[in-house]
C-alpha cells in the first residue's frame, strides 16, 4: 500500500436512503487491521440460488456500496435469486480510512481477503468504471474463485494502457493531499459541486441527477477522511499497464458500454463508445459486448436495462457451472 501517512479512523456512520428487507445489516471483517464493511442482499421469501455476485463500486466525491442500490433493488424485482455481497472498498462508505494513497493492488488485496473469509465460493465480478483495474488484480490473485466479469463502462483502454509516470502520480498526491486539497474536498461535496460534475461527466441526460443521487453522495462525504481515497483515485494509481494482464483474463466477461460514453480524460476523448467496445473485445480472450441507453453510471441510470443485459450472461454461467 503506497503510505506517504496513516492514520486510522473511528465511525464511519452516514444518513442514506435505506436499504430494503433484502439487506442484511452492515457487516464487518479485518484486513491488515482495518475494519472492511459489506451488506449481503438476498431474495425475500425463498432461497438463494445461482452463483453469488460481488459489486465493485466506483470512487469519487461521496461514492461507496450505496452506488448500488437502484441495482440491487432492480436484479431481485426481476426474479433473480443470487447473493449480492456488497462491500465498501477502504477508504469509502463505512470502511476504515486510512490516511494512505490507494491503489488498485490494496483495494484487490482487500477483497481477496473477502472472497476468501467470507463469501468462500466463485463469484461473479461486476465492476463499474475506472475501477475495472482492481478487477484485474483481483483475477490474478484468486483466478479459481472468479467465475466470470461484467464491465459496466470501463474507462478508454488508452488510460490502462500505458503506465502513468510514478512521479507524476506522487506528485499530484501530494498537491491534494495538502490544505488547499482540503478545501477543494469540502467544496467538492456540496451540491452544486456534485450537481454540475454529475451532469457533465456522468449522466446521459440532466433529469436522471435526481435528489436521491445528490444525497447519497453527500451522506457519504460528509466524513472529511473519505477525500483520501479520491484523491487517490485522482492522483492516477490506477492508471497502470493492464493490457498484458487483461489479455490473460480466461474467464468470460461481458463488457457493458453506454451509448452515449465518455472519457474522464483528454486520452480517449476522440474515441466513439463502439471503437472503445471493440478494443476491449480486441483485447479480452473471452470477451463480449453490448451497448445501452446511458452514459457513464449504467447500474443507476439506466437500471432495468442494465439489469436486462446482463442477465443472459449470468444464466449462462450458473449453466456453465452446473455442467462442469
């Protein structure tokens, strides 16, 4: 783990909208002793099936396993009977947030700990976004408890692709992690913060930023700690050379794209959503693709959808398994 400081905190409590009686309470398990948070959602009234899936959220200003929510309510709605583990990567949620600059390989490690310890059977991974590099590790560590991927829109190939300069990385650490990065973090989990970055970069259209995102986000914020992770996140460690790694990847993976995506960077920007689904293809041995309505967060702007695309691949798995 790349620390430049450590410190540990205490509770990580937030006012969000609440889960519904799928959800089981928040649950706690130790990683380099840190406390790590998780839920586990299961289906009402009847038993669970199929193979368990694990949810990877994104980070940024006041994200953590709440991004899931709207997903998590839309999978059981449908009739699917999985086990959903839903944990809080360190740094967010109700984790511990230690003052470290994180990278993909801590973030892995701390969820290896968990396949191992507590879910103790194959999963299926689904990741969101930039986070598809903690994926990647995370296959490479635990390739027998990895029964397949779904990518919901990962970011240009371009960024994960090439090894962004370690010195640049620690220098943008430390320019955020300094006061004025602090005053940037409180200003960045007000609303209107969050309102504007969500429309521009986020959301294929104004009216999905609805009241229940907005708030979510700025639950999860209010803790001054969970800036450490972000700006981890900004400073780049996660901008590595995966190219070679992903190109090993064995297990089937579905890459989910929006329609309408878009770059976080000025690397990739020129790029339509297709040429980047098809780079991905190009690249994962067992790979598919689909494109639907959205942007940037298909799992909450586009639920149903989402939910809809990636159930064939799902059951084609739990048949996969049943025959082996």
């Amino acid at each position: 783990m790349g620390t430049f400081s450590s410190t540990q905190n205490g509770s990580n409590s937030v006012s969000v909208p609440p889960d519904e009686k799928t959800t089981s309470g928040t649950q706690f398990y130790d990683w380099k002793n840190y406390r790590c948070a998780y839920k586990v959602h299961q289906p009402i009234n009847s038993a669970p099936e199929g193979i368990p899936l694990l949810l990877i959220h994104p980070i940024g200003v006041g994200l953590s396993r709440h991004f899931w929510l709207l997903f998590n309510r839309e999978w059981y709605k449908t009739g699917h009977r999985n086990l959903i583990y839903n944990p809080d990567l360190l740094g967010c949620g109700e984790s511990d947030m230690p003052h470290v600059a994180y990278t993909p390989s801590d973030w892995a490690e701390q969820l290896q700990q968990f396949l191992k310890t507590v879910i103790q059977q194959p999963v299926i991974l689904i990741v969101q976004g930039a986070l598809f590099p903690v994926a990647v590790e995370l296959v490479n560590k635990e390739p027998n408890l990895i029964a397949g991927l779904i990518l919901s829109g990962p970011p240009a190939l371009v960024l994960i692709g090439k090894q962004s300069p370690e010195w640049k990385q620690k220098l943008l650490w430390n320019l955020l992690d300094s006061p004025l990065g602090n005053a940037f973090y409180r200003y960045a989990r007000g609303e209107d913060f969050l309102r504007n970055f969500s429309t521009r970069q986020l959301f294929a259209s104004t009216e999905a930023v609805d009241a229940q995102w907005l708030t979510t986000l700025q639950a999860d914020a209010e803790n001054p700690k969970s800036r450490h992770a972000v700006f981890a996140f900004l400073a780049g460690f996660w901008r590595q050379d995966y190219r070679s790694a992903i190109a090993r990847i064995e297990q089937p993976t579905l890459v989910v794209m929006g329609e309408t995506a878009s770059s976080i960077s000025s690397q990739g920007k020129g790029e339509t959503p297709s040429e980047r689904l098809a780079q991905y293809l190009a690249c994962l041995p067992q790979g598919r693709g689909i494109k639907i309505s959205g942007r940037n967060v298909l799992p909450y702007e586009s639920t149903a959808e989402f939910v809809r695309v990636i159930a064939p691949f799902v059951n084609e798995l739990e048949v996969s398994q049943v025959q082996s």
